[in-house]
C-alpha cells in the first residue's frame, strides 16, 4: 500500500476550500490548511470547516485590510492581487518543506510556486475559472462588449502564467473550463475534470418534493448575481415571450439598480440574497431553474437546482454538459441564444408532467455529486 501524500491546502477567501479541506482531512491527507478566515467543527456555514483546529491557519486581517483598500476606492482586481500575495508569503517556509503537495488556488499560487519549485515539492492548481484569454475569446466570438474591463494588472496577469506552467496538474470543475486551456498543450495535458459537490440540504429539498402533480403553469427560478456575465439580458429577452403564457420567473440574487429596474419593469419577482437554507426554500417551491451564464468554471446552483428536483435549462458554457444529460434532466443551450432559451422554456410550458419528470431524473442524478465524491476523485486522480 502507497503512503498518503501529505498535501498543504492554501487559499486566502473560501470558495470550496474548506469542503476540500474535509475530504483530505478524512483521507488522511491533510497537514494544514491556510485560509483568510475559518471556523474548526461541525456546521453549515461557508466558512465552517470539519477539521481540527490545529490543521487551520488563518489571517483575519488580510481580508479586513482589502475590504478597507477597496472601500477606499482601489480598483478590485489590484486589491485582491494585493491580498493574495500577502497571504502567500505568510505560510512559513517550514510548513511547505514539510509536505508533500501543496494545493493553491488560481490568482493566489504564483508565490506558492516559486516556493514548491525551491523546495521540491509538488504543486496542484485548483482552476476555478476559465482562462482570461479564453473569456475575451468568447466575448469577441458572442459580439458582447463586457461592461466591466477584462484587462488586468500585469502582476496578475504574469501570476496566472507562472501558476499554471509551475502546476504538476491542474483541476477544474468543468469540461468547458479545461477546454479553456486548448491553446496550450502543455497545459491542457495536465488539466483534469472534477465536477464539484453539493450541499445536502438541496438534497433533503429534492427528496421532499411531491413529483405526482405537476403544476398547471410553471414557475421558473434563477439563483446567481445580476453581472453582464451571467446572461441576464438574455433572460430579460426570453422572458418577455414567456409571460404571457402565465408562468413566473423568481430571482435569487443582487444587481445594480439599473439591472433591477430592467427586471421589475419586465414583471420579474426579485428575492434579493438569500443563504444556503433560503435558496433552497425557493428552490423547493420552483419548477424550473434557468442559468444563461455566458461562461462559468462550473456554476454550482445548476447541481443544486438539480438535487432540488428541479430540471435545469443551462448554457453550454457552463458545468452543465458535465452533470446532466440533454433532454433527460434539463436542456443545454447555446450561450448568448435568447431564442433557444425561449424555446425550451416554451416547451415546458407546454409539457408540465415531463417538466416534474425531468426534476425528478435530475435529483437522482445530483445525488451522484457529493462532496465526498469530490474528495475521492481528487484523492486518487491528483494525489495518488
């Protein structure tokens, strides 16, 4: 039997880390993790991580002193690139000679590789979005000029390469992510798929569902911020078709006045931020969930909406081709196509009973997507 590497796992926000810190931690895996801020033990929040208190290291006050310097008006970017190298050269040297791997996180694993190369030691880069130039790609290809500025500082810019060539693999969740990395061989080789986990209470959500009565007119759902990228205009398009037909569509989530103004004149009930438990409460009372997003590194509401019972109508650019089947548990459609979007929409209107059939088919399916899954995967694919 081959020993279990000893893995150092390092991100300054949260993102999935801590999920990623339990499944290591139950492989007996895990040596430290180092994180902005965490909380050892049993529970649901974002930042409550099950591990014991002497594996975390956290450093509060980075993040406090980049919310201080984006308050006062830094762009966003240069913060957080800030913050992430700062977080970086605080992991002592003494840890990272002590492991065998260290896991970091794409914008904060530049220093980190560097560091790994000295000492020897693996590096694994968790790619949690597609690559920049691939965004601009799809932008350019899409006839969308992004309302925000895609171009970045050049320290991140050059970060993000070094990250990446340092990497001995890289790990993202979606097939549309990798493809992300095409343009370089080298690159794409060592890039491999893991779709993500979920949460059980979207679990619990799906399990609850009465899938005998199929209601008579549909009320649709989408759960995500109100930004360009998402596809909201897309959905305001496709919407203004639909209503008509006396359906609803709820949003979960917070935008500009100006994109909420766009979206209440449309007759489009806004919810505004919600967390998990709330989500998932409107999940339950929802039939269908929408995710026009033009590019996602995975997009984990599409899973949840899924476990919840709910078919979901996604776009390709997404992790939706990874985690369900076309016409079986949701539709996939193009992105950017306000008129595909309209027609499965349309059609399940037209077809409520095949609409509650597909919710039930894409519960059975998400309950194959657990964190423990992930954990599993990511053991034996990365780190055996």
């Amino acid at each position: 039997m081959s020993k279990q590497p000893k893995v150092l796992l390092a991100h300054p926000g949260i993102q999935h880390a801590p999920r990623l810190a339990e499944q290591l931690e139950r492989q007996g895996m895990l040596a430290r993790f180092w994180t902005g801020w965490a909380k050892a033990g049993a529970g649901t929040g974002k930042r409550q991580v099950a591990i014991p208190s002497e594996k975390i290291r956290t450093r509060p006050w980075v993040e406090w002193i980049a919310l201080c310097l984006q308050k006062s008006g830094l762009k966003g970017e240069q913060v957080w690139a800030f913050r992430n190298r700062l977080f970086q050269k605080l992991i002592p040297e003494s840890e990272i000679r002590q492991v065998d791997v260290v896991v970091g996180f794409d914008t904060a694993a530049d220093i980190l590789a560097d560091r790994c190369c000295r000492a020897g030691i693996a590096l694994v880069l968790d790619q949690t979005t597609p690559r920049r130039s691939f965004k601009k790609k799809i932008f350019q290809e899409l006839g969308i000029r992004p309302q925000n500025n895609l171009c970045s500082p050049k320290i991140v810019i050059e970060g993000e390469k070094k990250e990446q060539e340092a990497a001995t693999k890289i790990v993202v969740a979606s097939s549309f992510c990798r493809k992300s990395f095409e343009a370089d061989a080298n690159l794409h080789h060592k890039t491999r798929v893991i779709p993500y986990g979920l949460s059980a209470s979207f679990l619990s959500a799906g399990h609850d569902r009465d899938y005998s009565k199929p209601r008579e007119r549909l009320r649709f759902i989408y759960v995500g911020n109100l930004g360009w990228h998402k596809g909201i205009k897309i959905l305001l398009q496709a919407w203004s078709s639909i209503i008509s037909s006396g359906a609803s569509l709820r949003v979960v989530g917070r935008g500009s006045d100006i994109v909420e103004g766009e979206l209440r004149r449309a007759g489009i009930e806004l919810v505004g931020q919600l967390d998990t438990a709330g989500v998932a409460k409107e999940m339950s009372e929802a039939d269908v969930l929408l995710f026009p997003s033009f590019f996602e590194g995975f997009g984990r509401v599409i899973l949840e909406g899924m476990a919840a019972g709910l078919p979901v109508i996604a776009t390709a650019n997404t992790g939706g081709p990874d985690v369900m089947e076309e016409g079986k548990e949701g539709f996939i459609v193009p992105a950017g196509s306000a008129g595909a979007l309209r027609e499965k929409m349309e059609w399940l209107c037209a077809n409520p009973r095949r609409a509650v059939e597909m919710g039930r088919q894409a519960h059975g399916q998400a309950s194959n997507f657990t964190w423990e899954r992930y954990g599993q995967r990511y053991g034996e694919e990365i780190l055996g």
